[in-house]
C-alpha cells in the first residue's frame, strides 16, 4: 500500500469520528480537526486547519497563535516516539479548556514521520504513553500563558507557587484602582516588571511610566526631575504618552527627606492624576521606625504591599521559567534548543540564584546561544553557573561573634604581656623593663586582665 493511500485511508477514517482529534503534516500544519476539537475548544475547523503548529508563540500571540502552540509536538514526537501531554488550550469564549492528548506519529515507507496524529486521551482509555520534560514544560507554560494573557493582556510574567499567585491576586486587584501601593522583593525578582504589567493593564495605560532611583539620583536631581514630572502630569494638557501615569521610586525607602517632603507636598497639590509605586528589598514600615522615611511619605503607598519572593524558593518556577526563556531564544535569537535534560532541571533546582529572575534569565540566554542540540545539556551551562554551584557546596565557615575595639585591644596586650613574661621566664622585674613600664604598673595591668597568679 503506497504511502498516499494510506494517508488518504486516515483522512477517511478521521472524517467519521465523534471524537476530539486532529492530524498535522510534515510540516506541522493542521489537516484535520474533527468536529469533536471543535465543540471541545469553539473554534470552527476552517479556521484551524492550514494553520502550522509552532511550539513558540510571540509575547502579542492571538488565541488562535496559543491554540495551536498547545497542539504542536515535541521534536521527541517527530522522531517517532508516541507521547502524551495535559494541555490547557484557549476557547474560544476566552477560557481555558485542560485536556490530555496523545500524539502518535505516522510514518512513511521510509521511516520518516509524515503525519502526527493527535487525540485527546479518556480517562477508561489504555494506560498513557510517557511523556518527555521537554512536552510537559512546555504544556505547563503555554497554560500558564493563555492564563496570564486573559488577565493581564501579556504573557510574560510566569509563575505558579502559591506566593507568585497571591501577587497576581493583588496585581489584578490593582488594574482598576488609582491608588498608591509597593513592591517588596530582592533584586531581580520581577518587581519592575510587575509593576510596569499593572500599568499597562490599568487604567493609565496610554500613559508614560516612569521610575526613578532614589539611591543613585542626587537629592537635586530628583527635585528637578519632579519639577519637570509635574509638567507632564495627566492633569495638563497635550498627548497622553507625555503625561505621567505611573511613577516608580525605586529604593523608596532610601529616598532623600527632602525629597519625599516634596512629593508628599506635590501629590496633594499637583500629582493627583499620577499613581506613585514604592519599589524596595526592605519593609516601609521598617524603614519608617528607623527614621529614613516621613510618614506622609510611607501612607502615601500603605494601600497595598505585594511581597515577591526569591527564586530558589518558588520550587517549580524555577523549570517553568527556565522553558519560558528557552522558547524564548529559540523565537528571538533563532537557537537551536527548545528543552532541557533532566540533570539540567536537577542543576537548576540546586542552585540558590542569587540573582534572581534575572540572573535565570542570562544563565538561559548564554546556554541558548552555547548549544547545537534540541535540549540544553549540564555542559552548555556557563562557567559562572558552575562556579557559583561549586561555591555553593564549600562548606560553610561560622560568623566569629562581632567584639568591641576595646575587647580587642585587650586580647591584645593579655597576649603580649604573656609572651613577654614566657620569655622572661616568669621574671616580672625583666618583663617590665622590656616593656618599658614600671613593676607597679605591670602588676595592675596583670590583675586586671586576670594573669596575676600565672606567673606567679
């Protein structure tokens, strides 16, 4: 039977069943999507079909680009190896609809793989084939994105602990709110990020967003640039991209008082269309009773704190971010991997990533760019990983208790007073002559540092 036949003999068989399925080519286009697909998802076939299944999508994807991210097979399944997934694919009426499929390649005469099958797995079915880490991250992230895209109109702020999820509560409470709130996390964690996705969601969307540092900026500097902030107010005339919709203080709580005199000032006054943002490491509050911060200035954020975590303790996050920045190499910088080994994932896991997010994201960027295979080895991993991983398994030398100068400068002169004496061979009358000191005085200093009887 010729491979056309056979092909054309699937068509036909796929073409009566009730049940959820589709098929791809060889180039990973839809050829087929049943009826069942598409009472499953709303998405009428003549849409779908034609359509080719990439498995990355870009940050501004469609529903219909998420959909047919979550149908695409992994290079796993184009080698001929049969696999099954859960997926959560976007319906049609803006929900999500989680499902398990199961992709069975179908060769041709020569071996090669020329359709792929897909069908969605029912729980009294066989038992499921396996299912590679490659296929399951990447299900789990494109679900991740189709949830993230419906709430907050962008798809790249990724998370599934419980801590990022209460965040993204918060964040969502936020979008329709012009009140003043704060971001605490360490450096890296995705604050800005967040901050700038609430923005953008929010009702100050067609507005400028604006940070500044209160750390590195001059306490003159900051003053000028509010002067010329309140120009550019929403409440003053012109284009709304050269308004302010959003000002972010970044390291709020080191923030000059003369400057957040004049914020608290201008706020009331003239910055009432604006939304301020405290971005820190460390608590207002704390930061507030130990006199850094005018309590004006900390109320004017106290509505909301959304508290982001570090990395290595949002467990599996960490692997779910890791695939999000492989797809994302693989989208913008063309490279070759699109998943990770198990001792990749491993590797990741161990580390404590003490640069966060952001020291995930370059440590992914530089194996990316470092790899020729389909899934990133321990070996593509950058030598400052690894180092940083060896540094990790040193063991750790105890903090020697914090001693006064003074303690210290007795330590000192006890030790010097013994040696003096151990050479003198006890000879008191010696020993303070070589120290340049009366007996009388060396007999105090002794009984006051406790070495009166040692020597004896």
């Amino acid at each position: 039977m010729t491979a056309r036949r056979k092909r054309n003999l699937l068509d036909a068989a796929l073409s009566e069943t009730t049940m959820a399925a589709c098929a791809l080519d060889d180039e990973r286009r839809v050829r087929f999507f049943s009826a069942g697909m598409e009472e499953l998802t709303g998405w009428p076939a003549d849409q779908i079909k034609g359509l080719k299944c990439a498995p990355f999508v870009a940050p501004n994807a469609t529903p219909v680009d998420l959909l047919t991210s979550g149908l695409a097979p992994s290079s796993e399944v184009l080698n001929g190896e049969m696999e099954s997934t859960t997926v959560v694919l976007p319906h049609r009426n803006g929900t999500g609809v989680k499902m398990t499929l199961v992709f069975v390649p179908i060769p041709n005469a020569d071996g090669i793989v020329s359709r792929i099958l897909i069908v969605r797995h029912e729980a009294s079915a066989a038992a499921p084939v396996g299912t590679s880490l490659t296929q399951k991250l990447h299900a789990e992230v494109t679900s991740l994105r189709n949830e993230f895209r419906r709430r907050f109109s962008d798809q790249s702020f990724l998370g599934n602990c419980p801590a990022i999820r209460k965040a993204l509560f918060q964040a969502e409470l936020l979008k329709g709110a012009d009140c003043g709130y704060s971001i605490l996390g360490p450096p890296g964690s995705g604050r800005r990020h967040l901050a700038k996705l609430i923005h953008v969601a929010g009702q100050h969307h067609e507005q400028s967003f604006v940070a500044l540092d209160c750390r590195l900026l001059l306490p003159d500097h900051l003053l000028d640039t509010l002067g010329r902030l309140k120009q550019l107010s929403p409440e003053q005339q012109g284009a709304p991209h050269r308004r302010v919709g959003t000002l972010l203080l970044i390291d709020a709580d080191r923030c000059p008082r003369e400057v957040q005199q004049a914020i608290v000032e201008d706020f009331a006054a003239e910055l009432t269309g604006v939304r301020l943002v405290a971005m820190t490491s460390d608590s207002l509050l704390a930061a507030e009773q130990e006199g850094w911060l005018l309590p004006e200035f900390r109320a004017l954020f106290s509505t909301l704190q959304i508290d982001l975590p570090p990395l290595h303790q949002r467990g599996d996050d960490i692997v779910l971010l890791a695939q999000h920045f492989i797809e994302e190499c693989q989208r913008t910088l063309e490279t070759s991997a699109e998943g990770m080994t198990n001792d990749v994932e491993r590797e990741l896991r161990f580390y404590r990533w003490p640069g966060n997010v952001r020291e995930l994201r370059d440590v992914i960027t530089t194996a990316c760019e470092d790899s020729f295979s389909v899934k990133l080895e321990v070996e593509d991993l950058p030598f400052a990983f690894r180092a940083g991983q060896d540094a990790q398994q040193l063991p750790q030398t105890p903090d020697a208790p914090v001693q006064s100068l003074e303690e210290i400068m007795l330590r000192f002169e006890a030790d010097v007073l013994t040696q003096t004496l151990q050479a003198c061979d006890g000879n008191k009358a010696e020993a303070a002559r070589r120290l340049g000191m009366t007996r009388p005085r060396l007999y105090r200093r002794l009984k006051t540092l406790g070495l009166d009887d040692d020597h004896d």
